[in-house]
C-alpha cells in the first residue's frame, strides 16, 4: 500500500507506535514526514526505496524532525547523527530567516 500524506494523518490516531515500515512508498517530499513528528513514542523508522531518499539532507532532516528515533533505515542513529541533524537544522533555519529578510527588502 502507498503512503500518502492523508494516510500520515491517519497514522497520529496511533501515539503509541513504535514502529513503521514506509519502505518503497513514492514518498517524495520530506515535508510529508512533518506530520510524523506527532508520534512521539517511534524509535524505529524505515524510509528506505523512497524517492526522497535521494535528496540532500535527507537523513539529516528526518532525525531532526523526529528526534525520537533510535533506528533509521536499518542502521542505528549515532550521536554524530545527532549532532549532524542539528547542525542541519540550525543551517535550513538560518536560510529561512535570510530568505525571509530579503523577501521583506524587495
């Protein structure tokens, strides 16, 4: 079955899951993974043979917006994970702010 982003929202109906398999589900943008942060009991995610999965900052993203996870794609989260993921966050957050100021400047 194929995942799409109303199927994410029916998946927070389940606060208490720890483990998703999504594997080969055309998810294609990392955005739909957003919704996911509501399952805050997951430790176990599994993306792998999505189209996403090829697009920069990929992992990086998924563990910080699901800080949760002790397993990604079969492999286990690290602490350079962690910082990595962090350090990405604070790099997209920083650009979003200079977009936003040059937006205003025009």
């Amino acid at each position: 079955a194929v995942v799409s982003t109303q199927s994410t929202g029916v998946l927070l109906e389940f606060p208490s899951l720890t483990t998703l398999y999504l594997h080969g589900n055309q998810i294609q943008s990392l955005t739909e993974l957003k919704r996911l942060s509501g399952l805050t009991n997951l430790r176990t995610l599994t993306l792998h043979g999505n189209p996403l999965e090829s697009l920069d900052g990929y992992r990086q993203y998924v563990l910080g917006t699901l800080p949760s996870l002790k397993q990604l794609d079969f492999s286990s989260v690290t602490k350079q994970d962690r910082r990595d993921a962090e350090n990405w966050k604070k790099l997209c957050s920083k650009r979003m702010k200079m977009s936003k100021k040059a937006k205003a400047s025009d």
